[in-house]
C-alpha cells in the first residue's frame, strides 16, 4: 500500500512536469498534446481500481500506446497513404510486436523522424510487451531459480504458514532485506501474486511432508518460523522438522565442498526454530516435547500477543512516572487493573510479573475484572503456573456492559497504578478508558482497538485532554525480525552468560555448556535478566545515552566510577534478581528441589531447582551470581554503545 501511495505520488509529479513541458508543442501538434495530457492525468483515476493495483504500470502503458498508436497512425501518416481508421488500429497492433509501420514519409525510410505520438505509443508498447513476457517468465522460471539460489546461499527465514499475521510478518521481513521462503498447502493466485510481488520463494505440499523441506532448503535455513493460525499443526511441523533435520543434517567432513563456491557456507550454527504458539495448553505441550531437542537445531515459542506486551512494556516501561515509590523500601506496591482478561492482557500481566521487581520488595499486584472471570481464571492458571507466590491477584467478576466502572473503582484496595483494557468492544474500550480518565486523571490508561481505528491513534498522540490514554501495540509492530527474531537482544544475552562463566573459572568451579549448546530454556532465563536491566538502570539512578554524545562525554561515569558508586546498593539490587530469577521459574511451573538429591539434568527435566528459595537460604557463593548482575551493567551498556550517567 505503501510502494501503491508513492507511485500514485510520482505519477501526480510526472504529470505536472509532462504538462508543463508539453504546452510549448501545441503551437506544432495541438491536438495530440491535448490528449496526452488527458491521458497522463485520467490515468490517475486507476489508483482507485483495486484489481489494476498489480498491473498498474503496464495498464498505463497499455492505453498509451493504444490511444498514442491509433491516433498517430490515423491523423499523423503522410498524405499519400490511406487514412483508414481500421489501418490505424492494425499498426498499432503492429507496435506490440515491436515493429512500426512507417507511412509517415513518401520513401518509407524507417530512420527517418516518427511524429510525437508514434515515439509515445512505440516506447509504451515495447515497454508493455517486455514487462508481460517478463512477468510471465519470472512467474514460472523466477520461482525455481531463487529457490535453487537459496538452497545453495542458506541463511535464509521458511515460513511455514501463510496466514494474515504471517502475511505482515513477510512484509516487513523482506523490507528488511531477509530472503523469506514460504511454504504452505495451498496458496491462492492472488497470494501468489503477493508473494511474487515481494520476492518471495514459495512451495506448497503437505506440510509434514520431506520433500517439501528439501525444496525450501531446510537443513540450510537460519531461521524457521511455525506460523500456522492452528497450534496444533505447527506442533506437527516441528516435529516433522526435528525428525527431518536429524537424518538431513549430516556431520561436517560429510558436506559437499562445492556449497561454498555458490555463495553458501557450512552450516555450524544451530537452524532456529520459532513456534507460534496462542493457548498455554499448546505452550505445555511443547515444554514436553524441547528436553529432547538436537543440538543441530534450537527452537524457542512466541505469541504475536506476548511480542504485544513486550512491546508495551518496554517503550513505556510500568516504572514511569513511579520511579520514587519503587526506590523506597516503605513505598506502595505497583498495582494493575485488568479490565476485560483475554489473550493480550493474560500476556501483559504475565510479562509484567517477570520484569517487575523493585527496592520496595512489595509483590505486584493485580485486579481483574471479566464477566467470564472462571473461565479466564482457567486459562491464566495454565499460562502463569504459581502466580499466586509472585503476586497478590484479585479476581472479579464484572460484566461493564451492565455495571459502572466507577463503582468498581471505588471498591478496589490500593492504589492503582495503571489500567490495561481490552474489552471485546472497541466502542466499550474507548468508553469506558475516557470515564476512567476523568476518575483518575494522573493514571494510565491502555485501550486495545483494531488497527486501523484513526480514533486510537489520535487518543494515544494526544497530549492534552487524554495525555494519560495510551494505545495498545499493533501486530504490525510487532511481527518483524527486532521482535520475533530478538537478535539483539540474544547478542547481549550470550554476552552475559559469557560474564557468568567468567565468574565461575574465577571461582574455580566447573563452567556450564556455552551459549549455544544452552537448552532453550536457559537462553530464555537469561534473555529476561536482560530485559530487566533498564529496571536495575532506575533503581541505581542512572540512566543511559550514547557514548558519542558530546553533550554528556564528561558525565559519562568511567569503570571505576561505576564501581564506586554501585557499591551501597549491590546488596539490596542482587536480592531484587534473586525474587526476578524465582518469579521467572515459578511462572513456568518449576519447584524447590528442596531435599532431593539427584543430578543437574534430572532435576532440570522435573522443574526443579535448589536455589529457588529465599534470599537468606542462600550460601554466599550463590549470592555472588545475583551481585554479579549489578556489577556487569556497565558492561552490558558499553557493548551496545551507551553509557551510564546519574539522572
């Protein structure tokens, strides 16, 4: 739609300059510039025919040189040939063949000078002939040759699934410059159309079907993103997939050494593999199914819901605004009202209790209101296994469409911090967020609406009347590589486990399995300590910018003034990731290990732990992994090119 706005832009230009150019050959050829201008301009109106926009240009250049041609070869020939309308038309069928009939000059010299029309309606024709057989070609022959090319560079996204989300996700993945390739069982002209358009390699089959994992080249794929709307088919495709890359992906003195003079190189990093996964049932399963994983290949789960609220919480963090109330051991708790407890805010409250974690050492606290509080009481219990341990939860059932939410403000304990609404009406949302807004002016207020409801963006850029009224994530803002491939963030993640062998060599214990070799749990694990390290950044006082930034190259604090200044609150910070570490595991379903004795891998696979205690049960030498957090942040900053400086 985007590529469709600038052409028509272009096209209005063109047609002002084309215009003005042309005025000056009227006194010569009137009549036809007077056409061509009417032409440039009502070809306008085509923008407005949807089923043109993949055709756009060559209808354009289709009528003219039809228009151009006919009346060229009927106004235009020397005096000596026949002014028949029908010649005039058989000519101009001539011109798509690429060859001009020259009746413009009594030897019929083909070198001689054409007039305006024919040069317009040749040029147009040869242009329209071209771009068809190309089209053509491209459409049965460019298929195969960017797939042969894929398979052979690797590196390369298969998306298995080609539902609407996945259709954005493309979208933006390519005009990122990822090479994507698509498979799916069935795929309609129109989406093949769209495909193409995009430059997008595609095959369909059934989906748990080898052959169809050999023509998208699998086994040298970077990324594999399961994106089917169904969570049960792409539990299925992945484990097709596992079953696959275990017999295709051979040993490295078994590869073929000509990969590399096709661009390609051997495969030594493990293939990802990304599953799309809504209903926490789903997500259980799954659980189940990753201790068996290869090491040949990783695979981690994601929602477009939970890359929502991640967004949320991340651009707007629930520490803003708040920051002195959380730095005060006696200050009050941060406390959310739900409104309304589906997928989305079922996501938000989840991300929430395993990113806040503050001096205050006060459990977070949560009210929900939904008319179907027991059913979605259910679904929250299979998403967030022991919340009840991480947070205080308040339950209520409340249908708004016959109770006042005033009312129910006034019977809620404590103070609310911030509102997420995310009714089933976009109507009631915006209704009910603007009533909240004149209860409780200082409070945010969240509102879920559709994308393309103008009203939400405006509520959200307004910084008057609704300044406390913020918009929900889109899906298109979500669903590209910064969130679904996380590759950044995975970055500093690695860095950071990197830190934490460090740590144990110099402690003289045995160092764990390297990044790589991490099941995808672990990596999990330590990606979220990453995500709380802006929270940490608060606490200290401190902020981030640039290094580069001339304008604080002196308040930039250097290692040793970091050192210093952190040293009174090592302690109290490393006892805030102790409670971020277990809210992180209890969540998922894991349990002290209290006084069972067994190996490291057995306990793992029974979701237990032994240092998912309090912070007092722990020996000092454990204690040192959490301080080491703190100690490491100026580190994780500088790596990305920030540095630290007092707020």
């Amino acid at each position: 739609m985007k590529r469709l706005e600038k052409m028509k832009k272009i096209h209005g230009i063109l047609a002002i300059i084309i215009t003005a150019l042309l005025v000056w050959k009227m006194r010569q050829n009137g009549m036809y510039v007077v056409i061509l201008i009417a032409l440039m301009w009502a070809t306008m109106g085509l923008y407005w025919v949807k089923f043109l926009h993949a055709y756009l240009l060559r209808s354009i250049s289709l009528l003219l040189a039809i228009v151009s041609g006919v009346y060229g070869y009927y106004f235009e020939t020397y005096h000596g040939y026949s002014h028949s309308f029908l010649n005039a038309i058989y000519s101009t069928i001539h011109l798509f063949f690429l060859n001009v009939d020259n009746v413009f000059n009594k030897a019929a010299d083909p070198y001689a000078s054409l007039p305006l029309s024919i040069e317009v309606a040749r040029w147009s024709a040869a242009f329209y002939t071209i771009s068809t057989i190309s089209k053509f070609v491209l459409s049965y022959f460019g298929q195969s040759v960017r797939g042969i090319w894929l398979r052979f560079k690797g590196g390369h996204i298969i998306i298995a699934g080609f539902s609407e989300k996945a259709a954005i996700l493309i979208e933006n993945l390519r005009k990122e410059g990822y090479s994507v390739t698509v498979i799916e069982e069935t795929i309609d002209n129109e989406q093949k159309n769209q495909l193409f358009d995009l430059g997008v390699s595609f095959y369909t089959g059934e989906m748990t079907e080898y052959s169809l994992y050999k023509k998208s080249g699998l086994s040298r794929a970077g990324y594999v993103i399961l994106f089917h709307d169904d969570d049960s088919v792409n539990l299925d495709i992945y484990l097709a997939m596992r079953d696959y890359l275990e017999e295709d992906l051979l040993p490295e003195k078994c590869r073929c050494p000509l990969i590399g003079l096709f661009g390609g190189s051997k495969h030594k990093d493990p293939i990802t593999i990304l599953l799309h996964l809504n209903h926490a049932k789903s997500l259980q399963v799954y659980n189940g199914l990753v201790i068996d994983e290869s090491e040949k290949y990783r695979s981690y789960s994601f929602s477009s819901y939970q890359l929502i609220a991640e967004k949320m919480l991340k651009e707007r963090p629930l520490y803003e605004g708040i920051e002195e109330q959380l730095r005060d051991p006696a200050g009050d708790p941060l406390h959310l009202l739900l409104i309304g407890f589906g997928k989305v805010n079922q996501q938000i409250a989840y991300q929430a209790l395993n990113v806040s974690h503050f001096l205050n050492r006060k459990r977070v606290r949560l009210t929900i209101l939904d008319r179907n509080i027991e059913k979605v009481k259910k679904q929250w219990g299979h998403l967030a296994k022991f919340a009840d341990q991480v947070a205080d939860i308040d339950y209520r059932k409340v249908d708004l469409t016959v109770h006042n939410i005033k009312e129910e403000l006034g019977e809620i304990n404590g103070r609310v911090t911030h509102v997420f609404l995310a009714l089933r009406d976009d109507y009631l949302d915006m209704i009910e967020g603007l009533e909240l807004v004149e209860t409780c002016p200082d409070i945010p207020v969240y509102i879920k609406m559709k994308d393309d409801r103008k009203v939400s963006m405006w509520l959200h850029k307004d910084q008057s009347e609704f300044k406390q009224i913020q918009r929900f994530s889109y899906f298109r803002e979500v669903l590209n590589s910064e969130f679904v491939l996380n590759v950044n963030l995975k970055k500093l993640a690695k860095q950071a486990h990197e830190n934490y062998q460090r740590r144990r060599e110099e402690l003289n214990l045995p160092t764990s399995k390297a990044w790589d070799m991490l099941d995808a749990f672990k990596q999990e694990s330590t990606r979220y300590q990453m995500l709380h390290n802006d929270t940490k950044l608060m606490l200290l006082g401190l902020t981030k910018v640039p290094l580069n930034d001339p304008e604080y190259s002196q308040q930039v604090l250097s290692a040793e003034q970091f050192a210093e200044y952190i040293i009174p609150y090592i302690e109290p910070l490393a006892y805030v990731e102790h409670e971020r570490w277990n809210a992180f595991h209890l969540l998922r379903g894991w349990k002290a290990a209290g006084e069972i004795n067994a190996p490291r891998e057995e306990l793992d696979r029974l979701k237990l732990h032994q240092y998912l205690v309090p912070w007092n049960e722990l020996t000092n030498e454990i204690k040192q992994y959490d301080r080491d957090s703190i100690i490491y942040l100026n580190e994780y900053y500088r790596a990305q090119n920030y540095g630290l400086v007092k707020i």
